[in-house]
C-alpha cells in the first residue's frame, strides 16, 4: 500500500498521508489540510471520520466483530467476569489474581460515599428520570473528592497515581450511586451492600436485598448481570466515549467527563434506545401484537415511529452482542421460569424485519439495545433503569478511553465549521429597523 496520496486542488498538490491499523483500517490523515489548503473537510455526525488512534477496542461492522484488546466478546461473554474485563480494557492486559484482587481491595476502599450525596438524591423529584440523576449525582462527587491541585508544568497526563486513584474512586462510587438510584425509586432504604463480596456480586446485592433479609446471590441473576455488563463495556468511538474523550480533552476530570457521558448515553439514539425498545414491544402489545403494522410505520418517512434498537452507525451485520444477549435472555426466562410475551414478539419483529427489503437494504440488524430490556425486566430492573444499567456496564470503557487519551496527551478536540450564516451587516438603531 502507499503510505501517501495527492490531492489535486486547482493547480496546486497536497500530499496527505495514509495511516494503517493494526486490522489494516486504512485512514487518510488530514491533520496538514487546512494549513496546506486553507480547507476543511465537513462530515456531519463523523459518519466517515475517525478522531483518534485507539488500542481499546476493534469493530468489523461488516463481520459483525467485536474485541476488547484483542480478545473477541464471545470469549469474554462466556468465560470472563466484569471486572477483570475492566482490568483489560483500562490497563491493556487481562489481570492475573493478584492483580485483580488488588484492584479489587482498592474498589472497596473507596466504596464510601459522603452522606451530603444522599441528601442532594433526596432533592430530586421521584419522577426525575434516573438518567438524569446519575449524571447529576456523578458530576456532585467531584465536590466529595476534590482534584489535587495541578499546576500547568504538571500535567495530570503523567500523573499515573492521579489516574488510577481517580479510577477506583470512580469504579467504586457509581455502582453505589446506581443501586441508590434504584433503592429510592421503590422507596427502600439505601445501603453500601457487603464488601466481602465480589464486584457484581455486591452490585446486585445493594440493588436488589430487601429489608431485613438476608440476601442470597442468585447464580442465574449474577451470571445474567455479568455478561448483560461485559457486552457493554465499550465499542470504540460511539456517541458517548467520543463525549468522555473530548470533555477529558480540555483536562476535565474523569468525573466530569464520565458525568458528560452519561448524559450522552441517555439519547433514545443511543443507550436510551434500550428502554425505548421495551416501551415499543410493550405498545404493540397492547395494540394486539400487530407487529406488521409497526413495520409499516417504521418504514413510512413521513411517520417519526422508528424500530427501537434495529440498526447501528457501524454493524452493516448482525451485532455480535445482540446475539449473545438473544440466547441469554431465552436462557434466563426459562431459568427463572418466566414466559414473557414481549419476547416473542420481538423475536416475530426481527424474523419479519430480516426478510423485509426496506431493512435488507439499509442494512438494518437488531443491536445490543433490541433484547437486552428483556433481560433487564425479567431481573425486575424498571424500563427507566435500563440506560442506567447500560452506563454502569459502559464504565470501564469510558474510562479507557479518557485514560488513553491523557496518556496520549491528545489536543484538545475543537472541530471547526462551514459559517453558512449572513455576512457582515451594519448595526442600525431601534427606529431604523
Ligand atoms: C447504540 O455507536 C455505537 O457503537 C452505539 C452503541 C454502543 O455500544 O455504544 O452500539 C449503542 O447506541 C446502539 C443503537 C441504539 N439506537 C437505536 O436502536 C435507535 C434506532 N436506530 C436508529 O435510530 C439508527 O439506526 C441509528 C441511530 C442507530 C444509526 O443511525 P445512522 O447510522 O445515522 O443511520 P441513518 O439514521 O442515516 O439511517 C440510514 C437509513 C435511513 O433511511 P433512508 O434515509 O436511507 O431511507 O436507515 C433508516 C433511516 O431512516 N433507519 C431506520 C432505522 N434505523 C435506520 N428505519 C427504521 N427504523 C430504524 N431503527
């Protein structure tokens, strides 16, 4: 392959360069265009854009592949557990037992939360949307835990503890916040869970233990909430992480840029898809399950009706992880012994989708969000809480990428424009207008 090619403007040549992956993703380098040129390029939604060098995560969305490090999410769906995929896609190797256990032992040291927090929750109203909670409370833990002062000579970037203390404190308090979250809407009291207990294993022991009971870890559950967050752990430069990335760009702190991020998520574009899903399947089946009906309408351009969870910016395939979630939610139904109408008719929506030639040729696949509400309701998680799941699973993917970006010491991400806007005019006094 050339490493180089020209571009002919009038009369004059540029030289720009090609850059290569590691999977052989070939990328026209421009970052010479506009001083070589005076031009920029334009590519609203960075629909054909890539924004960084990334070691975290590769998609194929043609293959429908997807790995963390290397590693492909099949492997890890079934044989890792949550956190030591964290491990891998925060620090690049998967963690031997010591390793982990350390990571672990500095997780629960930073697993207390000051109790103004739970003030600030208890101001919110009981409808507020746990989205918008979660981004708020994660944002408020920067007031519990201050930035160490840095002067300018000192950039955070290098500043290897920096990180990883923000890191745990960060791994450590939203599971909290999030089981909180959840406790307060069904009104139980809120509690730190037991430390004694592995990573998810404590996550859902603080969501789901009712008063005054002991609460038995129920392998099915734990198996379920394992995988369901492995899956969403990262995938590269989605709406989201590019918002950590480019908030953590102007040295923001991983708070803050993680607090950006969820409110990223939240858009029914993108994680919020998971709970707009199940209110779809939910409507339909209220409508009598005419589920042919709702092709019609997601396929008629002058009706805003979309198929919630059906296509994807990258997978012009099957998304790996639907599928993975597909045959998990069948599992756990049976497991727990539930038969769940909304699950046939998602599975009689993508049966029809995929002979449907409007979604044949747009290449429209279910994605991660199509069954993974299904899941999350069999577990008795709210619709409202699914993004939040989504976010909690989505943690140690922004954190990579917020990490590598410092490290990289990246620039700070400012895009530029096309000003279509009026040219310059006079100011005219109010009586002359
Ligand atoms: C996530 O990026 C990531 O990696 C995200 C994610 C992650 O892990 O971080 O994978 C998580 O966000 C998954 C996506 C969840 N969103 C949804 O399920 C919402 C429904 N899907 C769509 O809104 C849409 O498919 C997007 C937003 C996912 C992708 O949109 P694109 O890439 O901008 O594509 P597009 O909107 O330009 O659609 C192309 C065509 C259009 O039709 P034409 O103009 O060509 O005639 O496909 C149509 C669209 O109208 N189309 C759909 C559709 N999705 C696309 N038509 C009906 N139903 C749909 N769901």
């Amino acid at each position: 392959m050339k490493n180089k090619v020209d571009l002919n403007i009038d009369d004059s040549k540029i030289e720009l360069n090609l850059v290569k992956g590691s999977e052989n993703e070939i990328g026209l380098d421009i970052s010479s265009l506009r001083t070589e040129s005076n031009m920029i390029t334009l590519d609203p939604g960075y629909k054909n854009t890539g924004s960084c060098k990334s070691k975290i995560t590769f998609l194929d969305g043609e293959k429908g592949i997807l790995r963390y490090r290397g590693y492909s999410i099949e492997e890890l769906a079934e044989k890792a557990n949550f956190l030591e995929v964290a491990f891998l896609l925060i620090f690049g190797e998967l963690p031997n037992q010591t390793q982990l256990n350390k990571f672990l032992i500095d997780i629960k040291e930073n697993s207390i939360i000051d109790e103004d927090i739970k003030r600030i929750l208890e101001s919110f109203p009981k409808s507020a949307h746990p989205m918008g909670i979660l981004s708020s409370l994660t944002s408020a833990l920067i007031a519990f835990n201050p930035e160490k002062k840095i002067s300018l000579d000192n950039k955070q970037n290098g500043d290897q503890d920096y990180m990883y203390n923000s890191i745990v404190k960060l791994l450590a308090k939203v599971p909290i916040l999030v089981a909180w979250v959840h406790r307060r809407r069904k009104g139980l009291p809120l509690d730190y869970g037991d430390n004694n207990l592995g990573y998810v294993e404590n996550i859902t022991k603080m969501m789901f233990q009712l008063p005054n009971q002991d609460y038995v870890n129920n392998k099915i559950i734990i198996d379920a909430m394992n995988k369901l967050l492995i899956l969403h752990a990262d995938h590269e430069q989605n709406c989201s992480t590019s918002t950590v990335r480019i908030v953590g760009s102007s040295e923001a702190s991983l708070f803050a840029s993680v607090a950006a991020g969820i409110s990223a998520l939240w858009g029914r574009l993108h994680g919020g898809a998971n709970q707009a899903v199940l209110e779809m399947l939910e409507a339909i089946k209220k409508d009598g399950g005419d589920t042919k009906k709702f092709m019609l309408k997601a396929k008629d351009k002058s009706d805003p009706f979309r198929l919630m969870g059906f296509g994807h910016r990258v997978y012009k395939n099957f998304d790996p992880r639907a599928k993975i979630i597909k045959v998990t939610a069948n599992k756990i139904l049976n497991e727990l012994g539930i038969s769940d109408p909304i699950l046939e008719i998602a599975k009689g929506l993508e049966k029809e989708a995929l002979k449907d030639s409007y979604f044949v040729e747009r290449k429209l696949y279910p994605n991660v969000d199509f069954y993974s509400g299904i899941i999350y309701k069999a577990l008795e998680i709210p619709n409202e809480m699914f993004t939040v799941m989504f976010a909690l699973g989505r943690l140690p993917g922004w954190v990579a990428h917020w990490r590598e970006m410092r490290l990289n010491n990246e620039p700070i991400g400012r895009p530029r424009q096309i000003y279509t806007g009026e040219t310059l005019r006079k100011f005219l006094e109010m009586g002359l207008r």
